[in-house]
C-alpha cells in the first residue's frame, strides 16, 4: 500500500483544509497517511465519529516549526525539526513513498532534491505543471519554476522526464514534445533553446519548436522550457484565466441579457471553472529526483489537497522515476 507524508502545517490556512483534503481521499483511495504537525491540533480536527478503519490508518509525526513564506529555502536545510524536513525525511528514510506539501514550495524542492537526491542520469529536477486544452487531455508543461537558470542539456532532460510522465501518468501514447520558442521555425529561439533544439533532434515525440499557444491548443502534448520562463507561463495563465472568469461576472452582472444566458449557460461554465481550477490539479510534481514530491499551492483548500494525495499515489504506482532513468540513459548514450 502506498504511504504518504503530508506537511500538515505548511499551507495558508493552517492545518484544517489539509486534514480534510487527506480525510477525502481515505474515503476514495486505500492508502496510509501520514500528517507532519502540532499533534495536539490535528487531532483536535479528526471527527470523533471517524470510522476506525480511517483512523487506524492515519499516522502522526509530532512537529511544531513551519518553515514560513517569508524565509529562505536554504534555511529548511538547517531547520531538522520542521514538518517539511520531517516529511522529507519519512521519504528518504524508506517510511514514505511520497510527500505532499502547500507550504514553503521553495523548501519543499530544495529539500526533496538534497535529501531525496536526483535519479541517475538527471541533472536537475524540474517542477511540471500542467494546462487545459481545447481537447480536454491537458499538456505537460515543464519546468516551472525549480531551475531559473538553465542549460541546453538540462532542457534536453526535461524533455525526455516530460514525455515519461504523460505517458506513464497522463496515459498519452507516444506523446509529442516542443520546445518553447518565440516561432515554429527551426531557426528561432535564443541561444539556449537553439542549442537544446540540437540535443532534441532525432529523438523520439520531439516536433521541434512550438509557440505559446500551443500549449493551450492540445497540438502538443508536453513543451519544455526554461524554469524562469515557464513561471512567467504558469504566472500569466493563472491571473488570465482569473480575469475571464472576472469578467464573465462582470458582464452578467450588468445585463439581464447576459443573466439568462449564463442561467442557460451554467453547466458550461461549472465546466470551465473546473478545467482552470488549480484545486483540480492539486499540485505540480517534481520530477526527477528519488520518490515523489508534490508541491501545492499555498492557498490550497481540501479539493485541492486531496488532489495532490490522489496525484502523489498516481505517480508512485506507475513507476515513472524507472522509466525516466531509461530514457535518460537513452539520451545520454545519443549525445555520446
């Protein structure tokens, strides 16, 4: 059975969306969890007429430091007794196949990756996210955010992690990969991404050079790129979509037109609301490193977190972290 730690404290709005987002999936999903934090507290948020199957289950690991928005991530290194750490440390000892945490996204990744340690063959992990389409089957868009600066060969891997998470997780058939650039062309790009273009050419899925709306348009299925530009992407995706939705409410608002219309329209933009939904995604993976790490938002309500838990158990069952070791071995070996 799959086992995973959970910050229990690192998100906004303290411990209860995350005990109710773990409470949820036990009703869905058989595994065991285990919830880092205040003891004392996350009891105290455990129904007293939960069933003993659930409560047998739910394990807890006592931790009162939070590493908070406000520090430095290299400060979790140091800082042993934080819920972050402690949760890390439950994957690295063998006790956890996952961690799942809404705090500190910075020490989560950074803890993940020199606690954890990187597979062999990757040179830096990378933080994914992924984005609706016009075909309802989302892209894999990576990195977003763990490597600001970035080489040819780092993009090169994120490329071939990419394609092994839609393929192992996302169930997506050979995927096709792009590399983010400023035109289709073979000849655009900067320096960076010409250079990765080389590495990736010839190898199995890569389309060549795509542009930014392909990443909503469902032409490809997984676009790597630099993590100081997929932030930018992820950022800009996140506060268009909350202006449309903005909008909308604006204009049915002020017109009774508008008003029946959206009566009419209503499950459409139920469905919408869903598919740009950060709380449906649950959290953004970091892949490559050893186990599994999700990093969810810091506003994370339970939807949101049982997500994440749902996304974690996903990624530790199809054993992607092999997959992507092969592959990597596979590019090394074209390189050569």
């Amino acid at each position: 059975m799959v086992t995973i730690a959970i910050d229990a404290m690192g998100g906004d709005f303290g411990p209860e969306p995350i005990v109710k987002g773990c409470l949820k999936a036990l009703k869905r999903k058989d595994f065991t969890p285990i919830l880092v934090g205040n003891k004392e507290e996350i009891l105290s948020l455990l129904p007293k007429k939960l069933p003993k199957s659930y409560r047998d289950k739910i394990s807890i690991v006592d931790a009162d430091d939070v590493i908070s928005m406000s520090d430095a991530a290299t400060d979790a290194v140091k800082r042993k007794e934080s819920t972050i750490y402690k949760a890390v440390e439950l994957v690295k000892n063998g006790e956890a196949h996952g961690v799942v945490s809404a705090g500190h996204s910075g020490a989560t990744m950074t803890l993940a990756t020199l606690r954890l340690g990187r597979l062999k063959g990757v040179s830096r992990p990378a933080l994914v996210t992924l984005m609706p389409t016009r075909t309802g089957r989302r892209s894999v868009v990576l990195d977003v955010g763990a490597n600001v600066d970035s080489k040819p060969e780092h993009l090169a891997e994120f490329a071939v992690m990419g394609g092994c998470y839609a393929e192992d997780v996302l169930n997506v058939e050979e995927p096709s990969i792009g590399l983010l650039a400023n035109g289709e062309e073979d000849s655009k790009g900067n320096e960076l991404t010409k250079a990765t273009f080389k590495l990736l050419q010839g190898y199995r899925g890569f389309k060549g050079n795509v542009e930014g709306s392909d990443i909503f348009n469902g032409s490809c299925d997984v676009i790597t790129c630099d993590g100081f530009v997929g932030n930018l992407v992820l950022k800009a995706s996140e506060g268009v979509a909350s202006t449309i939705s903005a909008l909308i409410k604006d204009y049915i608002r002020k017109s009774p037109v508008a008003i029946t219309g959206a009566l009419l329209m209503r499950k459409v933009f139920k469905l919408l609301k869903k598919e740009i939904d950060y709380a449906e995604i649950g959290g953004a993976p970091l892949i490559g490193i050893k186990g599994c790490a999700i990093v969810s938002h810091g506003k994370s309500n339970a939807r949101a977190i049982e997500n994440a838990i749902y996304q974690a158990i996903r990624y530790v069952d199809t054993g992607v972290n092999k997959h992507i070791e092969a592959r990597i071995a596979e590019l090394k070996q074209k390189e050569a």
